[in-house]
C-alpha cells in the first residue's frame, strides 16, 4: 500500500494589486497560420499573400494586469492557451494584435531546449547564459559559484550537456535561472524535475525567490499552483475564465474537469478476442473476470463470502476523480477463518497493476467495512477495483479472489500532464546527519 501524507495549504500573503504594474495586457490576440502545404507558408512568408491559410486563436482577446509582487498562477487543459501567455510576456513570441507593457527584466524558465547549447559544457553554459542576461560583472562569479554548488554536478560540468541524462540537465537550466533576480519569472511546467532531494532542494530556492520577484508559473500540477500563488488565471480556449484568488479558481476548474471527464467517460470496456455467436453471448464483465483469473486463481473457500463491494460516497459503480484524491470504499464480508481484506487494482484489459491494503487480518464472521485512501495517487487512466482475500502469512500471503462485484475508477487527467504519472510524498534523508526531508515524488507510469 501507498502511504501518502496529506500537508494544509500555506497562508496566503495579502494580495500585491495595488502595487503598480509589472505586466500590462491590453487586448492581445494571437493568432497562428496553419498551412496545408510548403506553397501556401512560402508565399505567404515572401508577402505574396496565399488563400485558403487556415488559422488557429491561440489567445482571444486577453486584458490582464499583474502588480510587482504578485505570485500568479495559470492552468488549464493543453491548447489553451498557457504557454502561448508567457511566450508573448517574455517576448519570444509577438502577439497579432493589442499590446503588451513590462516595467523591468523577465527571466523564462520553460521548456528543456530553451537557451542552451547542447555542444558547450555546463560551465559554458552557465557562463552564456548569465552574461546574455546582463549580469554586472562584479555579480558574475558569484552567481557561476552559487550554481554550481546548488547542482551538484561535479565533473559532469565540464562535459557537453548533449551528454546530460533529462534530469541532469533540468537541475543546470533550473538553477541558472534562479540564479537571477528578475522582474518577473515566468515558469512553464518544469519544477516536477529530478528525484525528490533535489525536488526539495528546488522548492527551498523557489519560496526565497518569489519573496523578492513577480511570479507567473503554469502547471498541470494543482498542488504547486497552491503553494507557490495567491491569484490563478484559467484559460480555455484562448479565453481568460477566470481570474481570481487560487483556491477559488483551482475549485471551479477542478469541478469542471471532473464533470466534464464524468460526461465523456463511460465505464471502461473489455475487448472480447472472441468472434461470432460466441462473443454475442459472453459479458464485458465475464471476459475481464476470466483475464484476471488467469492471474489470480479464484478460489471457492466454504464459509467465506464478499456480499459487497461499492465505493463510499456513491451508488454508481463508476467513480471519476483526479491522482491525489482520496477514494473510499465500502465493503461487506463473511469470514470462516483469519484473512486480510484487499482491493486489487487492474487495468480494463485485465492486467493486475496495484493492490491497496485494507488492514489487518480480521477474525471469522461478518464484517462491515470502510476503507480509505487519504491520497490516491494512481496516474491519469481507466481501472477495475475488484475486491479480494489475503492470506495473513507475513509478508505476502496468497491472494483469493472470490466476489464477482467490480468497480470501474476513471482517473481524469485534470491536473497532471500525460503521460500518467504517479504522484507520491515522501521522506528523503540527506547528508551525513540524515536529516529527513518532506518532499514530492513523480514517476512515469
């Protein structure tokens, strides 16, 4: 079983609006050309004109101030405009019409491949990129010095970061931008990096530069909105939604996904490898039931028996919700003998991919149960609870399967990129004294 800790969100700094602006946008719109072949996007590039080009409205329209000071967020699904909104604020890309105003420098820390060179070493890098951001000299070797000891890179500095692992290279690109004190910093989608000390390490630095800077951060990942912003902006399709205080806004966008996942999602389905009259006549449920009995031999104990197996807050046998939630499941059962409750996890296709624990072994009779999961944090994806009987042999007792009862979980990818992702906090222990560290973990599924 997963443990996973639950944290309260922290105080929130009084709002900085009535400070003067940093960032001013006044009706921008940016529109992009979609070409359906090479002659259309050379014409219309020499200024010839070219009819029939496509375009797509990456921003609609967008009026927004933000004062010095202020710690902004931005969500919403992929397309909606996100990274379009900092590209334009950090000048790498030109809106199509309205204007835009900064009082002071913007530092961007975006997506991997921004600004580096992948043939220099990363101490050239580091080099280039704090004198292409106008670093005083007598502030240069300091910086170069801070960066270095926050990356831990040791040699791997005076190598061609073309050689650097993903993780490696986003401890280099995280730390010199960090190494600035800008205007502004604009973050898009890149503080999940790295294993989970140097996570820790990421967040320290982030809460001692936002105290002294104006932030502008998108992501996916809902929790870091709420600990680094006091105001969100949703955008959904080019549109701004809302605009408003983040728990406020981080609710309703979470609502909406939800029902919206709730509307699209039907319980998930099995495809049969069977044809014919033979296919007509055999369940959904009987074809994933026989897929995970192939797993799991299903036994017929006498004197056991699952009477019931439904989620806790609901009547549906289709439950949608996000990673990170907490689930809770009701479960009625006969026992003959000493046996531990379980909930297996499997995919629609039948393969077995989690367990989730619901205790200790309980003695023999009837049992009424509430289990629950503080913090779920399966990734994005459709899954099968199916409940089950385990052995109480220290530590892995066989497993019986005896209920035919399924629950169908859908995981709505409101708040995580893709692909899925598992999301765990955890405890990490550093340096000679072991000093424990809460932090977050992030794993590919």
């Amino acid at each position: 079983m997963m443990h996973l800790h639950g944290r309260q969100p922290p105080t929130r700094p009084v709002s900085a609006s009535a400070a003067r602006p940093v960032i001013s946008l006044n009706h921008v719109t940016k529109r992009y050309e979609l070409y359906d072949n090479s002659v259309q996007e050379v014409r219309n590039y020499l200024g010839m004109g070219a009819k029939g080009v496509r375009q797509k409205v990456a921003l609609d329209a967008i009026n927004l101030t933000i004062a010095h000071g202020e710690r902004v967020g931005v969500v919403g699904h992929n397309g909606s405009g996100k990274t379009t909104l900092l590209r334009i604020i950090c000048g790498t890309t030109r809106p199509s019409e309205g204007t835009i105003k900064i009082d002071g420098t913007v530092q961007a820390l975006m997506q991997t491949g921004f600004g580096f060179s992948d043939e220099l070493n990363g101490l050239d890098n580091i080099h280039n990129a704090l004198v292409y951001n106008d670093l005083p000299d007598d502030a240069l070797a300091q910086a170069e010095a801070d960066i270095i000891d926050f990356v831990e890179l040791g040699e791997f500095l005076r190598h061609p970061i073309k050689t650097y692992s993903l993780g490696m290279r986003a401890r280099l690109e995280f730390a010199t931008a960090t190494a600035i004190r800008p205007s502004v910093l604009a973050i898009d989608e890149v503080l999940s990096a790295g294993d989970g000390y140097f996570v820790h390490k990421c967040a320290e630095r982030m809460r001692k530069l936002v105290s002294g800077t104006t932030l502008l951060l998108v992501s996916h990942a809902l929790d870091q909105i709420r600990e680094y912003c006091e105001r969100t902006l949703w955008l959904d399709g080019g549109h701004l939604r809302e605009d408003g205080p983040t728990e406020q806004v981080l609710d309703h966008y979470r609502d909406y996904m939800l029902a919206l996942a709730a509307k699209l999602d039907t319980p998930p389905t099995v495809q049969s490898l069977e044809t014919g009259a033979a296919a007509a006549t055999r369940s959904t449920k009987e074809i994933f039931l026989e897929r995970a009995h192939a797993l799991i031999e299903p036994t017929d104990l006498h004197g056991h028996a699952i009477i019931q197996f439904e989620f806790g807050d609901q009547e549906r046998r289709l439950k949608v919700m996000e990673s990170g939630d907490a689930l809770e499941l009701r479960l009625t059962l006969c026992l003959a003998r000493p046996l531990k409750p379980v909930v297996l996890g499997f995919s629609s296709e039948g393969s077995l991919l989690f367990e989730l624990d619901g205790g200790a072994a309980l003695p023999a009779g009837k049992h009424h149960l509430r289990l629950h999961q503080p913090r779920l944090g399966i990734g994005v994806g459709t899954y099968v609870l199916m409940a089950a009987l385990r052995e109480p042999d220290y530590p892995d007792g066989a497993v019986h399967t005896l209920g035919a009862d399924l629950l169908n979980l859908q995981m709505a990818p409101t708040n995580w990129s893709e692909p899925p992702m598992v999301h765990m906090d955890g405890e990490w222990t550093s340096g000679a004294a072991r000093t424990p560290l809460q932090s977050k973990l992030t794993a590919w599924v």
